[in-house]
C-alpha cells in the first residue's frame, strides 16, 4: 500500500486542524495538514453529517438500522 507524503517536507504524519474562516463559527471546516510543516493538503467538513443524522433520529424516535 502507499504511504501518504507531503508535498513540501516529504513528512508522514498528518492532522486535523479546525479553522474559522473570518470569524463565522458556523462555517468551520478542518483542514488536513502535515504534523511536520503544516502545508494543507485537504479540507473536511467539520460537522459529521451521519453523526447528526443518527443523533437526531435518535432523539426523534426513527430508527435506521432496519
């Protein structure tokens, strides 16, 4: 299997790293970046929608694993 590399530093190990673009918390997004040098690489939403999701179906009742 591959191993993942940075770009920059040809580093290993990456993060998460949680950012607020201008000041609107309800916007955030985690970036990916290396643990190393902290080159971003890619961006995730920062909410887990399935999370949510079944959260929310739990509390409403629903059930989701039929």
């Amino acid at each position: 299997m591959a191993r993942s590399t940075c770009i920059k530093c040809e580093g290993h190990l990456f993060e998460l790293a949680e950012h607020d673009p201008g000041g609107f918390a309800q916007h955030k997004y985690n970036l990916v970046q290396c643990s190393g040098c902290g080159t971003v690489v890619g961006a995730v939403d920062y909410y887990n929608l399935g999370t949510l999701i079944h959260q929310l179906a739990e509390k409403l009742g629903v059930p989701l694993d039929r």
